[in-house]
C-alpha cells in the first residue's frame, strides 16, 4: 500500500472520530440540559418550621422549583450568629447521611440557596443549621412534602 494511501486511510480514521466525539458531547450536553429543567416542577415541594437545639433557631424552611431550578427557601429566619454556620441536609429516617450544602449567608432573614434538582424530587427528611466550629446543631427543620407542585 503507498504511502498515500496510508495517509488518507489515517486522516479519515481521525477525522470520523472527532465528529463522533464531538457529536456525542453534543448529545451528553443536552440530556443534562434537558433533564435538569424538565425534572423540577414548580411550587413548594417540600417544607418545616425550624425548632431550636443548640441556639435559639426560627422560621421556616422549603424546597421549592421555580423555572426548571430547585432553591431551598427560609423564610423569617433568625438564629445566633456565629462564623461557621452551614446549612446540612440529613436523610430520610432510617438514613444516617448527611450533606452539607453551602454555608449560612446570614443568620436571620429570607434568604434563597440554588440546591441540586435531586432535593425536589426526594426532598431532604431535615435541614439543619450546623455549627462547623462548636460541631452542634443549632436547629432544625423537619421536611414534609407538600402537594402544591405541579410540572
């Protein structure tokens, strides 16, 4: 076989495996795109009033989807200040996990936190007000699902 021929044989082989890699991030790209907005109804989908543990805590707590994203909403929240306060969801009963989301912005007032679509479709049983630097809760939320979503 000449040399040419190889050459061509080579460029060929490269060039359908480029367009078949490209074409199938193309298509990785839009089933994400497209589960992450079509997964999340809107309305409240979960929510609990706070009650105190460690530190006074109050308000409530909700997971609500809103444009095809889930947030954790609380609403009329108030605890002690303190510089490492995050925000913890713990599993369902029976389930001992837990996962930190993000640290408290504030400890009072509404605020919203961008949460992964997984929390609107199986709801944390808890969200807790965690202090890293004193390792205690300082409150909590006990989630219940609610019926006010729809797609």
């Amino acid at each position: 076989m000449s040399k040419w021929v190889l050459h061509m044989s080579r460029s060929r082989l490269l060039l359908t495996m480029l367009v078949v890699v490209a074409l199938a991030g193309l298509a990785a790209g839009l089933l994400v795109a497209r589960g992450n907005s079509a997964s999340v109804p809107s309305g409240t989908l979960a929510s609990g009033q706070f009650q105190t543990v460690s530190w006074m805590t109050r308000g409530s707590a909700a997971i609500v989807g809103r444009n095809g994203r889930a947030y954790l909403q609380l609403r009329g929240f108030q605890t002690q200040k303190a510089p490492e306060l995050w925000i913890v969801f713990e599993g369902k009963a029976g389930v001992t996990s837990r996962r930190q989301v993000t640290n408290l912005n504030r400890a009072w007032g509404n605020q919203n936190y961008a949460v992964s679509a997984e929390f609107a479709t199986h709801p944390p049983a808890r969200v807790l007000i965690y202090c890293a630097k004193c390792g205690r809760v300082w409150g909590y939320a006990q989630m219940r699902p609610t019926r006010t979503a729809s797609f």
